[in-house]
C-alpha cells in the first residue's frame, strides 16, 4: 500500500501542474480577404462535412477539408466560383478554413439536393431568409 501512495502522490502532482494555454493563432489580414468573394452559409449540419453559400451568382457546394464546419449565417470570404481545394476567411469565427468546392453557381434546390445526396438523408437545413 505504501509504494502504491508513494507512486500515486508524484504522478497526481505532475498532473495537477500541466495546463493547458491556448496557442495565439497568427493575425489574418483581413485587408486581403475582404477584396474577395463574399458569401453567407444557409447550411451547415455537424454531421456532414458539406455546406452551402449563398454568393450573388448562386449557391456553391463546399465539402469541409479537415477542421470544423461554419455555422449557419457565418460570412465567408474567398473563391467560390471555381473548383477545387482552397482556403477561405470565416470572418464570423475569425478563423481560416480548407474547403473544397464540389459546385458552384447553382440554384437553391441544386445545391441542397447535391448536399443531401452526398450526406444521405439525414442532413437537415432551414433556408435562410
């Protein structure tokens, strides 16, 4: 019993000391992101790694590529009428994202139907007015 307290006592001090301190995240300048395109999200599931934008020229379809999926009514800066793997400026969240953009210009139905086909039937989503 005495070693088994002599163990524990050490190990419960080196435990108690660690902390966890968030690492500061590099200044994004937002100079360079708000020259690009904007979009709104109006849907975004956490059990779906696809979201839709709204832009002036339609909806685009983005499949989230290793992080956390925007929320709803997010603002998201960058390229988002053409294919492919890109980086985008959440400014809600203040963060940056890696999406890869399935399809854009689309309508409403278009897109939800696109998400909805890639994610089953149990993506849900209210359209945004």
């Amino acid at each position: 019993m005495k070693k088994l307290f002599l163990l524990i006592l050490p190990v419960t001090f080196l435990i108690a000391s660690c902390s966890k301190n968030d690492v500061p995240l590099p200044p994004i300048d937002e100079s360079v992101w708000l020259t690009k395109e904007r979009g709104i999200v109006v849907a975004s599931d956490f059990s779906c790694d696809y979201f839709v934008i709204q832009t002036n020229r339609g909806y685009t379809v983005l499949r989230n590529w290793g992080g956390i999926s925007p929320f709803s009514g997010s603002i998201i800066y960058g390229d988002l009428s053409s294919w492919g793997l890109k980086t985008f400026y959440n400014r809600s969240e203040g963060r940056l994202i890696n999406a890869d953009v399935r399809d854009y210009w689309m309508s409403y139905f278009q897109a939800m139907d696109q998400v909805q086909w890639s994610c089953g039937n149990g993506f849900s989503s209210q359209k945004a007015n």
